[in-house]
C-alpha cells in the first residue's frame, strides 16, 4: 500500500500517498453527498422504500433487503478493511508505546491516522449510500463492491509504482526497511548475549579443570604421582569437556535448525491462506459480476415484453377507434 510512504522521509512517496488519500476521500464523500436527504436537490441518489398510489390510502414498502444481505455486507467489509485497521492500530500503538516526537515517529503517527481515518471513512459511506439507495440484496452487495474497489485504490497505486518505476520503489522499501529494523537488531543482540554467556562458562570450566590441574601437581610433589597418569587424568578431563561442548553445540544447531524450518513453514502457511483468500475474491468477483449480467438480461425481457405489451395496447386501441369510426358513419 502507498500508505507505508508516510513512513519515509522522501517528498514524492510523500505526495504519491497523500494524493491517494485525497483521492479517496474525495470519492467517499461524493457517496456520502449523493445519499443526503435533500428535497431541495433532484441530483441525490436517495430512494424511497414506500409507494403511496393516488388511488389507494395505503402505501406499500418497495424495500427487498433482507437480514443475510446485511450479514453479507458486514462480512465483505470485515474482510477487507480489517487488515487496513489492524496496520493503521498497530502504526499507532508503536506510537504510543515509544512515545517519541522525533521526526521518524511522528510519521508514524500521521500514518496510522489516516490509515485508521480513510478506513473509518469507507465504513461510514458503505452504510450510508446503501441505507439510502439498496433497495434488494443486489443492489447492497454492488454498492459495497464498488466501495470496496474505491478501498483498493492504495495498493493498486502502489501496484502501478512498482511496475512504471521499479527501482524507485524498491530503493524507497529498503530504506523503509532499514530505518525501521529496531525487532532485527534486538534478535542480534540477544544471540550476541547468548554465545558471550556461552563463551564465558566454557573459560570457567577451563579455569576449574586448570585448578584442577594444579591439584594434580601438588600431590604429584607430595606423593610421587608420575608425570604420565596427570597427562592421563588431564586428558581425560579435556576430552570429556570437549564432548560435552560438542553435545552442546550440536544441540544449538539443532535447535537452530528446527527454529528456521518452523519459520519456513510458518511462511509458506501464510502464503498458502493469502493465495487461498486472492482465489476466493476472485470467485466472489465473478459470481457478482454474473449475477449483475442476469439481472440486466431479465431487465432488458422485462422491457422487451413491456414494449410489446404497448404496441399490442396502441393497436387494440387503434381498432377500437376505427371500428367506432365505421359505426358513426353507418349510422349517419
């Protein structure tokens, strides 16, 4: 998305973001605008839900919306917009916790307040436009696909950047990355702590085994152990030592290992569910667009049959006036 530009501190991934916010704010708000209530103005998309005929005291309700048409509609919006309120949360609670006013961390600030506020706005005119015009389960889900496409205008802005100028934005994305690598060097520090802590109980355990050496020496002057048996016990010692080192190095690799094939997995699962989640979109996508075809094609054997309907009405009518002529003149 064109929103992690706020994070940098280039003037033109600057504007590339703050021109598609505008953009789509100016979008909502045109949908905001065209569901008000004006009886002033004929250009509002308003429609109402009831029917008063002239000849009738009753009004009838034209509204076909049902409950699971609702239910849809929340379910469209939570998919899509609940990761670009996650991000913008999550910009936010950085913010807070870190409490600094430096410059790098107040675009964190402003960033995951526009996030959070473009995101609350597409919320509040999906409901708005479709309470005032969705008059059927259809018209709901197409009004809030059109919305949600309004909603994708970020990443496919930053789609088109990647594509027309590719080492600009990758250039701008690794800087991004290495401005804000504050999680990477905490791992590296605390595997730093780790092989000093590894380091320094190997020297104690050679500092005991030379304590020990120097025992050996002492009773050999006291008692007349020979040189060879200290080598011996000396050795035996090293290399029980050197294998207990081994054990634990292999078993840090060991570990190591498990801890990388865990991530690998890990990564390969998320990319399984976002592939999974891109095909479902994608079915969603064609089922509406489907659906929208048959509604036009029923629409379009409506107005057929209706037209047909007049002419057959103008032509009865039509018979009727020239059989009255004919009469008027048999009976003059």
């Amino acid at each position: 998305s064109v929103y992690h530009f706020f994070l940098s501190d280039n003037l033109v991934a600057w504007f590339v973001a703050f021109g598609t916010m505008v953009a789509q704010a100016i979008s909502f708000g045109i949908f905001v605008n065209a569901a008000s209530l004006d009886f002033s103005d004929d250009g509002k998309d308003w429609v109402y839900s009831y029917i008063c005929p002239r000849n009738s005291l009753e009004c009838s309700e034209t509204s076909a919306v049902k409950w699971y048409g609702w239910v849809y509609f929340g379910l469209l919006m939570t998919i899509y917009l609940v990761p670009d309120m996650f991000n913008a949360l999550k910009l936010l609670w950085i913010f807070a916790i870190r409490h600094d006013f430096s410059p790098k961390y107040l675009r964190v600030l402003f960033g995951g307040f526009c996030l959070f506020a473009i995101t609350v706005l597409a919320v509040y005119a999906s409901m708005v436009y479709n309470i005032a015009i969705a008059r059927s389960n259809t018209e709901l889900i197409v009004n809030t696909v059109v919305i949600l496409f309004i909603t994708d205008l970020d990443e496919q802005t930053y789609k088109m950047l990647y594509a027309l100028f590719p080492k600009w934005s990758q250039a701008t994305k690794e800087k991004l990355c290495n401005d804000f690598r504050g999680k990477i060097r905490w791992r590296e520090s605390v595997y730093d702590i780790s092989q000093n802590a590894t380091n320094k109980a190997r020297d104690v355990k050679i500092s005991i085994l030379q304590t020990e050496l120097d025992g050996l020496k002492l009773r050999e002057s006291m008692y007349g152990i020979s040189q060879s048996e200290i080598d011996k016990a000396r050795d035996e010692k090293i290399s029980r030592l050197q294998s207990k080192l081994n054990v634990l190095h292999q078993n840090t690799t060991i570990e190591m290992r498990i801890i990388k094939e865990e991530k690998e997995k890990v990564v390969e699962l998320m990319k399984d569910l976002k592939r999974e989640h891109q095909i479902e979109i994608n079915c969603l996508k064609d089922k509406l667009a489907n659906n929208h075809f048959e509604m036009e094609k029923k629409l379009q054997e409506g107005t057929d049959e209706l037209r047909k309907m007049v002419l057959a009405m103008k032509r009865l009518l039509e018979t009727k006036d020239d059989k009255i002529q004919e009469n008027r003149c048999e009976e003059s």
